[in-house]
C-alpha cells in the first residue's frame, strides 16, 4: 500500500513502531505495506486515525472510492 509506506517514510516510523502504538504484530503492518493483506474495518480505522490517511485510501471496498474517483463509464459533463 503506497500510501502507507510513503506516510512511514515520511514520518521515519517503521512498520515496528506503528505495530506497536497500534497494538499489532509488526508483520500485520509489513504485509500490509506490501500489500498482501488488507487491514480489516476495525484496523483500516486505528491506521487511519494514527496516520491520518484517509479511510477510502485504506479499505476503498468499505469505504468507498476516494471523492474525486469518477467511475469509468462517467462523463465530465451532466447528462442533459
């Protein structure tokens, strides 16, 4: 999850550490970054609210699609 390893990054937090103020094991947070697992409702949750990503970023098919995410077969324009 890009998001989620760039906010690491960013903040010099390893995986470890987040684990830990989350209360999780450190390979719940490592397979997550690399994307092989999903965090569930309850930790997309507790991530977001440490890391202030956004919900939709975290679990998109709980949360919905981020707000300026148009589907495909959407136009730019109104149908009249």
């Amino acid at each position: 999850m890009t998001q989620l390893r760039d906010y690491l990054k960013d903040s010099r937090k390893t995986p470890s550490a987040l684990a830990k103020e989350l209360g999780v094991q450190p390979s719940t947070i490592t397979r997550i970054v690399r994307g092989e697992r999903q965090p569930s409702a309850r930790l997309a949750r507790r991530i977001a609210h440490a890391t202030g990503l956004a919900l939709a970023v975290l679990r998109p098919d709980v949360y919905g699609p981020m707000p300026d995410h148009r589907p495909d077969n959407a136009s730019a324009e109104p149908a009249a």
